[in-house]
C-alpha cells in the first residue's frame, strides 16, 4: 500500500514531468518552423498565412527565433489563452467548445468550496479519531488512512459530522447543477436563434423509404410529402451509392496535386520543364513532360467523371432508400421531424437532419431491422470488453499494493523492497500503466459506435463516450477498489444480495484513495501539460513535411490540427466528477488533487481550442444532458457507497438518514429532465414560427429553394470542376462542407451522394 512517502515521489516525478513538457511547449511554439503546428487553428481560419519569424527573417531565422527576448517571455501563453471572452470563443471556435470548456469551469464551481469544508472540517474529525480500523489483519495502513474516515472507531458520534457534509455536498451540487443546466439551454436556445439562416433547420433525414412498383424512390418520396405536408414541402435530395465514382475523385485529386508540384518546380526554374517517365511508377518507359503528362491524364479522367455520374444517377438500383427532405419554413420542417409519419412506426421515419459536416455518409441506408440487431451485437460486445479487460487492470492493481505480491511471488522481496523501487513501483507505475491500457480503447469503442448505424458524427462521437464512461466506471473505478481477477469479481456479484454490494465496495474505497491520487497526477497533471505539447503530431508534421509535402495543399493537410476528442475527454472529465464526490467525504486529501486537474486542464484546453482544434461539426451543446446525467449518476454512487461504508461502521444512528438523499438526487434529475432537456432534443415550433416570420419580414423575395439546393451534396461533388450537368448543381465556389479524407472512402462499403430533384 502507497506511503506518503510514495506519494511524494509520484508527485515529483509528474510535477518535474509536467513542468519539463510546459518549458518545451514554451520554447517549441515561438520557432517559425512550428507554427502550423501550435497555430493550426489561425492558418484555417485564414488569421494567419505564414509564420512569425524570429529577428532576422531570413536564413536561419525562418526556421528559428533568434529574438532572446521572446525566450524570456515564455510563459505569456498563460494570459494569452484567457483573453478571449466566452462570448468571442463562441464566435471564432463555436459553441460546442465554449460548452465544454464549461464543464471545467463547473468543476471549479463544485470542488472548490467543498475542499474548503472538508479540509477544515473532516481532516480534523478523522485524524483526532484515534482508532485506525481494519477490517482484515492482513490489511496495512498507511499515514493516508489516518486523515480518512477509516481512522474513526465504530459506532463513534464523529459520523454525524460525515453525514452532515454528504448533505451539504449533494445540495451544493445540485444547485450548480440547476444553474449551469439553465445557463447552457440559454445559450444554445440563443446560438440557434441569433444565427441568420441554418439549412439544417429546414431539412429533415428520412429513412426507411418503403419502395412502391413502378415508381422510383424519388418519386415515392415527393409524392409522400406533397400529400402529407402540401403547404410547407419544398424538395428532396435522394441518395446515391457511388463507390465507382469516388474512387474516381480521389484519383483527379492525386493527379492534380501531382500537377501543382509540378508546375511550382517549373516556376523556381523557368529553363527546365519538369519530366518524368510514363512506366510504372514513374521508374520506367518513355520519358515525358510532367505538366503535359499530368493534364493529359487528369483530362481523361474527367471524362470518366462525368460518364460515372450519368451512370450513377440514371441507375434505379443505385437509389438508396433514404433521402433529406426540405421545408419553406423551419415551422414545417419542426412538424416533420417531431411526429410519426407513417401507420407502420418503421417506414418513413423522420428525424432532423445533422448540419451538412455532421453527417456521417456511410449509416443512412442501413434497414431498420439491421439497426436493432446491430445494436444488440455491439451492447453484448461492449459488455464482455468491459468484464474482460478487468484482467490486465486487476493485475495493474497488484502493483499498488506489493505485500499481496510479495507474498505470491516471494522471490521478488529482494528487489521489491530496495527503497526507489518500491516507491516507484507504487506511487508511479500503477497510475501510468492504467494510462497506457486506456489509450486504445476510444478508437475500438468508437468503430462499435459507426457500426451500430448512428446518422451523424456527433452522435457516434456521444455515444462512444458514453460506452468509455461505463468501461472507466467498471474497471477504473469499481475495478480498481475491488480486489480479483474479472471472472471472481463477477462470481462475487452474482452470489451476493444486491443490497451488500455497496457495502463491499464501500469498504475497499479508503484503501484505494493512494492509486487514484497516483493516478489523477499522471493523467491529469503530467498528461494534460504533455496534450499541450502536441508532440505526436509535431513529429507526424515534420515527417510529412519531409517527405511527402510537394503543395500549399498538402502542407495543410499535414497540419491536421484535430478536435477535442469527446469520446475520450468527456469520460475522463466524468471519472474525475466521480472521484471527487466519492472522496469528498471518505478521503478529503484527494480533493486537492482534482481542483489542480480542473484548474490547470481548464488552461490548456482554453488554449488548444483558441489556437489548434477545429471541430469539424457544430452541435450546439448537444452533448450537455449526458454530462449532466453523468454526475447526478457520480452522486448517487457515492451516496450509495457512503451508506455502505457507514454500514460497516456501526453507525446506526445516523446511517438511515442517508437513504433520503438518493430519493431526492433522481428527483431532481428527473426535474432538470423534464424541465431543460426538450432545449437539446426538439425545436420550439413557437420559437420556428418567429423565426420565420421575422426572416419573411427581412427578406420577402429569398429564393428558399435556391439556397437549399445543393446544400447536402455530399463532398466529393465539392471537388468535381464542371459546376453544372443536366440534372445536378455543384459550386465549386461554397464551401460550406468539408473536404473529403482519406479515410472517407478506404472501406469497400457503399457511399452516397446527393441529387437534388430541380425544376427544368
């Protein structure tokens, strides 16, 4: 079991690390052979179009700062970062990242007066308790246990002082809560309002189109709605597998790079045309003009194209039974996408379309029976996955209590006793191996997620982070403090009354108040200064820039500035809210610990999302309810698991008088529910109805229809030079959506494009 001893060295090792990744932060960012990598954000927003050099702007100082004075002045990021308001991080980074630099600013809110109470007041009660009481001979304390609740002997009256502060915890809680809960429909109520004109917001997905004989989907769906919704329907745009002409694109779109690379060599060098030779791989055979060469294939290419595209839209069975349906209002469009449109509840059904970036292509079609299986298999492998990497977290545990392993394994005493090695292996390597286990998980949940069919990015995204949420419960957090390999755990929990479950974790919580102090150094000191370093993509920069930048193009697609990464960040911040309110009361001295994490994890991400993220979509705080959700779950585990724990103790007088609380935390739940989740699920039709009055006010002649059309192309239109052919309209000219990855279309699975059904 760690000592405070222990402790101390994970605290200095993390502290020294943290401190080492923000002095080299602070001399990496001023290099200008950096700046696309610190300042990502400002090269796409168009604030920045080249780098800040040092003195001296030519030679060596466009790769170096030789300005000593910015070298002394390394820590004005720090500033920097704040100056922003919440209202400007709305405007330059959107309001999904303002909302979730909230979540940061809310854990201050909580943690901060409830460390305050019970340093001064717990901390005293617990250590003037005098009786340190184990509940096994085997189990060895350490000075930690005698600042927690488990130094009060049993029965004592000092528990009514515990019990007092679970109350005052939980109203404090629940009231920062309420007001943030009010603060974030406010604004995302007033982002959707104040912005002019959404396409989202007049357009809704439908999927599971029934197909009728003699009639094409197409025709199915335009007769559906001019039927059903004659006064407000305004068009369709049907969706097309197009695998053949996909492929394509990426094929123009690798020639034409080629081409630019060679053209710019030509311009260094005006004397020598570039050549090249046309064998394979450009190794052997005759050799030719590369600028002549790239043209001549690229013109072929758009034959190909535009053939492919012909082909495409004249195919019937290329028509996918899904298409997005626009409205004249955002009124009719409310009305569509909040009520059932059809007898049978599996056809025709209707939901709001994600905003054009949000929609991820490869899910539309999938058959409503497919979603329901699917969604089965991936909940009955997201369970064994969660039991199963119990294993290598068990035996992560072992290293946090080394008497267990020396007594299995007494071979090892020797070496395990040396005094820097029995620190190291339980104040330091505990916390960082659980890191290391964790860093894959986001990616494998994240794949269940895209297979179990959600229509857009951001749900995918919420719903991977809430599988990561329930892996971090069972086994960072229950995992962790109850002993056993996975198979005994559950063994233990199947053949146990459900109600002395909370009394068994309960007990192990004190005793584990060492790992996750270990543990939140390491991930939540450590590992957010090394986030600010952006190490990985600086050395992924610099690599592509070597050998693989030939045009302004690829440069800035090797700056690959990211996003937040909600599915990992969310969880994480969820698994801090849990520790903070399970500990508040058993093991005050963790408090201080989380506060630091809050504090300076809000700082950095305030400067990773001014200067590098760029979110790819906007949800408008969508994800908020599940955060919120998420800690009222926090505080229900650890009222439960005091009431355990208190059982142990022998302290019936006050014991019973914690069941309330649960009682009172769902209902205030339920509550905020009812009274600000329909701001992040549905769209007022009062609140639509104004909005297009005031619109039809301000504008009287807008073509509606001409500024919806081709706004759910899908991308690889977007890149496609010819911008009309007979029956699809594609400007080159908005770019509204985003560019196509190269993971968009890897997999042999359909893609889909869009046609929108245009008068002559």
């Amino acid at each position: 079991m760690a000592t405070l001893e222990d402790l101390g060295v994970s605290a200095f090792i993390n502290i020294v690390s943290a401190i080492a990744f923000l002095l080299l932060f602070a001399v990496m960012r001023i290099q200008p052979i950096n700046d696309r990598v610190y300042f990502p954000k400002w090269y796409t927003s168009g604030g920045r179009t080249s780098p800040r050099r040092g003195s001296g702007g030519r030679g060596v100082g466009r790769f170096v700062n030789l300005n000593l004075w910015t070298y002394l002045t390394f820590l004005n990021w720090m500033p920097g970062a704040l100056r922003m308001s919440q209202a400007e991080i709305i405007q330059h980074a959107g309001l999904d990242s303002a909302v979730y630099l909230r979540i940061y600013i809310l854990g201050l809110k909580i943690f901060v007066p409830m460390t305050i109470l019970a340093l001064a007041f717990l901390i005293p009660v617990n250590v003037s308790g005098g009786t340190l009481f184990n509940l096994r001979k085997e189990i060895v304390s350490s000075d930690i246990d005698k600042l927690s609740i488990s130094n009060v002997s049993p029965g004592s009256q000092r528990f009514w002082v515990h019990l007092l502060m679970e109350y005052l915890f939980t109203a404090w809680t629940c009231y920062v809560l309420y007001k943030e809960y009010d603060n974030v429909a406010f604004m995302r109520l007033h982002f959707l309002a104040s912005q002019h004109r959404r396409v989202d917001q007049f357009t809704v997905v439908v999927r599971n189109v029934p197909h009728v004989s003699g009639h094409s989907i197409s025709e199915s769906v335009e007769q559906f709605f001019q039927r059903n919704h004659p006064d407000h329907y305004l068009g369709h745009q049907a969706v097309y597998n197009a695998n053949k002409f996909a492929k394509l694109v990426r094929q123009k779109e690798r020639l034409q790079n080629w081409l630019d690379y060679n053209m710019l060599k030509f311009e260094r060098h005006p004397g020598k045309r570039p050549t090249r030779k046309k064998g394979f791989l450009g190794l052997c055979g005759e050799r030719v003009d590369s600028i002549d060469y790239y043209r001549e294939k690229i013109s072929e290419l758009d034959k190909k194209i535009a053939s492919e595209r012909q082909r495409v839209l004249k195919d019937p069975k290329a028509v996918m039974p899904v298409a997005f349906v626009t409205f004249d209002s955002r009124w009719g469009a409310a009305v569509c996408a909040q009520t059932q449109q059809s007898r049978n509840p599996t056809r025709w059904l209707t939901d709001w379309a994600p905003e054009p970036r949000d929609v991820y292509w490869r899910n539309l079609a999938i058959p409503f029976v497919s979603l329901s299986i699917r969604r089965l298999i991936i909940s009955i492998l997201v369970f064994a996955l969660v039991f199963f990497y119990m294993i290598p977290i068990a035996f992560v545990q072992s290293l946090a209590n080394l008497e267990g392993l020396e007594k299995v394994a007494p071979f090892l005493r020797r070496v395990i006793e040396i005094k820097v090695i029995k620190s190291f292996l339980q104040g330091f390597l505990p916390g960082l191996a659980l890191k290391i286990f964790l860093y894959i998980l986001p990616t494998v949940l994240m794949i269940m997620s895209k297979v179990e069919g959600y229509l857009s990015i951001s749900s995918l995204e919420r719903r991977a982070a809430a599988k990561y949420y329930y892996f971090m419960l069972v086994n960072v957090f229950l995992g962790s403090i109850v002993t056993g390999t996975a198979f005994e755990q559950l063994y233990s929990f199947l053949h146990q009354s459900p109600t002395q479950i909370p009394r068994t974790i309960g007990v192990s919580i004190p005793m584990k108040a060492t790992f996750f102090m270990t543990y939140i150094m390491v991930d939540g000191w450590a590992g957010i200064a090394s986030e600010i370093l952006r190490l990985k993509p600086l050395v992924i920069y610099h690599l592509k820039n070597m050998f693989l930048v030939k045009t302004e193009r690829d440069r800035e697609k090797a700056m690959d500035p990211g996003s937040i990464g909600l599915p990992e960040t969310l969880p994480t911040l969820q698994l801090y809210f849990l520790l903070g309110l399970v500990y508040a009361v058993v093991t005050p001295l963790l408090l201080p610990f989380i506060l630091v994490f809050f504090a300076f994890a809000f700082l950095v991400y305030r400067h990773q999302i001014t200067n590098v993220y760029n979110q790819e979509y906007e949800s408008a705080g969508a994800f908020w309810p599940h955060v919120h959700g998420r800690i009222i779950a926090s505080l229900l585990i650890s009222q439960l698991l005091l009431l355990g724990l208190l059982s142990t103790k022998k302290a019936a007088n006050s014991t019973p008088l914690l069941i309330i609380l649960p009682v009172l935390t769902i209902w205030f739940h339920k509550y905020c529910k009812s009274r600000f989740e329909p701001a992040f699920r549905k769209y007022p039709l009062e609140e639509a109805m104004e909005k297009d009055m005031m619109e039809r006010a301000s504008e009287p002649n807008l073509n509606l229809k001409a500024y919806l059309a081709d706004a759910y192309l899908h991308p690889i239109f977007r890149s496609i030079e010819d911008v009309e052919t007979g029956e699809v309209r594609v400007d080159k000219g908005q770019s509204y959506m985003s560019s196509p990855t190269r993971s968009e279309f890897s997999s042999s699975s359909p893609q889909y494009v869009y046609h929108y059904e245009i008068e002559p």
